[in-house]
C-alpha cells in the first residue's frame, strides 16, 4: 500500500513539474492538508501558485484566500481581490462571496452595499450559505436594500437549513417576534437550541429567557440557568444579564444579590442597555443594594441616551427632583417627553402633571388633559384618578 502511494504521489509531482495545471492544484492541496507530505503552507502556496496562473480557477481562489489570510504568504488584501476577480470570472463561488465581503466592508475598493449584495445574491443560488446569511442580514436590516421582512426570513431560512449557525439564532429571532413570519414561540426555540447546542452565545441566552419564561418550552429555571452560564461564559451581555436576573431571584440557582450586581454590572460596561436601565432602578430604589442616587442617575442617562424608555422616564424623575443630578426643570420634560412619545404610561402621566402645575413648561390645561388621557388608556391608575377628579 506505502508503494503504492509513494508511486502515486511520485506521478504527481513528475506531472506537475511538467506543467499540468490539474496536477500543481491535487499537489498544492496534499501540502496545504499534509496528505503524504510534510504539511507545508509555503509549498502549497508555490504549487498553488503555478496552477493559477495557467488559469486553474480553484487555485485561483486559494490563492485569494491565502493573500486574504496569511496562509504560506504575508498578508495582502489587494492580490487576494485581484486574484479572487480573477477565479470569479470562472463562476468560482467562493471567489465570488469574498468579492462581495470587499465590497461590504470597504477593503480594497470603495464600501458600496449595493455592489456586496450584487455578489451576494450571485452565489446564493448555489451552496454558498455565508451568501444566503449576508442577503438575510441585508434584508433584516436594510443595508443595501429596501428592508423586506419576508426576504430576510426567506434567506435566513436557507442558510440556517444548511446549519449556519448564525443564522439558525437569526432564524430563531424572526419566529420569536414575527418578523416576516406568523410568530412561533416552539419554532424560535427549536431554532435557538440548534444555535445554542452549536455554541452561538446570543443563541445560548435567548434559549435561557425561553426556559425562564416557559416560551416555546416547558418552563424550567434550571435549564434556564443552565444556558444563561453557558453564553455568560463567553463574556456575552445577553447572557450575563440572564443569569444576573436568575441569581436576583433564585431561580434555578442559590439566591446571590452580590453575583447578581457583578454580572449586570459586566453586561452593563459592554453597552447592554437593559442591565444599564436596571442598574440605575436598583440604585435609585435601593433594592437589594443601597441606594445611590448618583449611580441611579449614571446608568440612567447611559441607558437613555441609546432611546430605553424607562431609563428616559427615571432620567425625567432625577432632574425634576434633583437626585443624582442638579434639578433641572427644562431637562426633566425634554427626557420625559422622548419616553412619553415612546408610549410609556408614566412618563405620560408625569408629562401630564408638568403641563397641569407649569412644571418646566408654561401651564397648559390641554397638553395636562392630553398625556394624562394617554397615560389612562394604557391602565395608568394614578392618571385616572387624576383625571377623575
């Protein structure tokens, strides 16, 4: 057999030395894996190297991925394009999708979306499900395109049946809230546990919030504890907010106020605005913690800044009273009013009260009887005791 295959591999060479664009590729490829040869990257490289340029179109690819990566050659992302545009022209999938990752990201030619998902759509007809990721990513978000609900969950979809991970958690989300599909609860945790068992942390914690709230699954808090550790672990917001919640309240773990702060607070640095906003209701409600004002109204305006209502309605409270922060008649109803429009019953009430007692406005007898309304017709009970009267 050990003849066998060292006659084999002596042919090869003999047939790449002479020439042949077939054999430099099957030879470059046995260094690239170490196939009977010492693995050498440089040596695969350099056979790479002469297929390609007898116009041999998966070395014409490879080359583009080793210029792109440092593979047996330093960095370059210009040759890796020149050569990528080169394999593309031969319908080299590959090629093609990593010509279409210039252009999204601006490497090497100017960032045109339109351009990347003109690639995009190019490869996704085949197996390529990075391509069908990056047009479900563009339609979600409407980069590129005109957003389109349905187009997202359609690529989304065809690139998670392919078990692309990031799209099986992406897929997850659009039957968890309906987006581009009748929302599903069993189907967006079905959906979430094959991300979450592949190791997707944002998977891993939207499955914990699934077993804490019974969604989709059978509630089970220490399940949800379960996952929530797994995607804190990887030093994701979502997760450490999740398990901060469970060891807050003991579910499915030993009660532990301290771990609780520890892991809302590490959530909260990396910019997670939920743990922000309940950072600072802890601290001005002193609950579990004591109270501080100053720390309440810090997370507060980190929270209400990036559009959290109920952190803009505690923003509103601290100026008007002076807690944490100087009072502030004018500043209380500019945050107030941001978390007003954005429907929160409190800050509708409030608003309400300023425009009846001239609070930061001049007074205003309409305005007062406008948001209290709005605050009623959400249950408000505060606002329809006052309107009552």
């Amino acid at each position: 057999m050990t003849t066998k295959r060292n006659s084999s591999l002596f042919e090869l060479e003999k047939r790449a030395q002479s020439g042949d664009p077939e054999a430099q590729y099957l030879l470059a490829e046995k260094y690239y894996d170490g196939d009977g040869v010492n693995q050498s990257y440089e040596e695969a490289f350099k056979w790479h190297s002469l297929a390609a340029s007898q116009g041999h179109p998966i070395a014409q690819a490879y080359l583009g991925h080793a210029y792109l990566h440092g593979i047996g050659v330093n960095k370059n992302n210009r040759l890796a394009l020149q050569w990528f545009k080169k394999a593309a022209r031969s319908n080299n999938r590959y090629a093609q999708y990593n010509i279409g990752m210039f252009h999204f990201f601006g490497v090497e030619v100017p960032q045109n979306y339109r351009k990347a998902n003109h690639w995009f759509k190019k490869v996704a007809a085949g197996r390529q499900c990075n391509a069908k990721y990056m047009l479900g990513q563009a339609y979600c978000r409407g980069i590129g395109v005109r957003r389109n609900a349905r187009l997202a969950f359609y690529w989304f979809r065809q690139a998670a049946l392919q078990d692309h991970v990031k799209a099986q958690y992406e897929l997850g989300r659009t039957y968890s809230s309906g987006f581009g599909v009748r929302q599903n609860d069993r189907l967006a945790a079905r959906w979430f546990q094959k991300a979450a068992h592949a190791g997707n942390a944002k998977a891993q914690s939207w499955l914990a919030i699934c077993y804490y709230g019974g969604e989709g699954v059978k509630r089970n808090f220490k399940k949800g504890a379960y996952w929530a550790k797994l995607s804190a672990k990887q030093n994701y917001s979502g997760g450490q907010s999740a398990l901060a919640g469970a060891y807050f309240f003991g579910k499915g773990v030993r009660k532990n106020i301290p771990r609780a702060i520890e892991l809302w607070e590490k959530a909260a640095d990396q910019g997670e605005t939920h743990s922000q906003e309940l950072l600072g209701y802890l601290y001005w409600h002193g609950s579990g913690i004591k109270r501080n004002y100053h720390k309440a109204f810090s997370w507060f305006e980190k929270a209400a800044v990036k559009g959290n209502p109920e952190a803009q309605m505690y923003l509103g409270v601290c100026y008007h009273n002076g807690q944490g922060t100087r009072k502030n008649c004018q500043k209380s109803i500019y945050w107030l009013r941001l978390a007003a429009k954005q429907s929160n019953s409190d800050a509708q009430y409030f608003l309400g009260l300023s425009y009846q007692d001239g609070h930061g406005v001049p007074k205003n007898k309409r305005m007062a009887k406008f948001w209290l309304q709005k605050a009623a017709a959400a249950s408000h009970k505060q606002a329809l005791a006052a309107l009552a009267r």
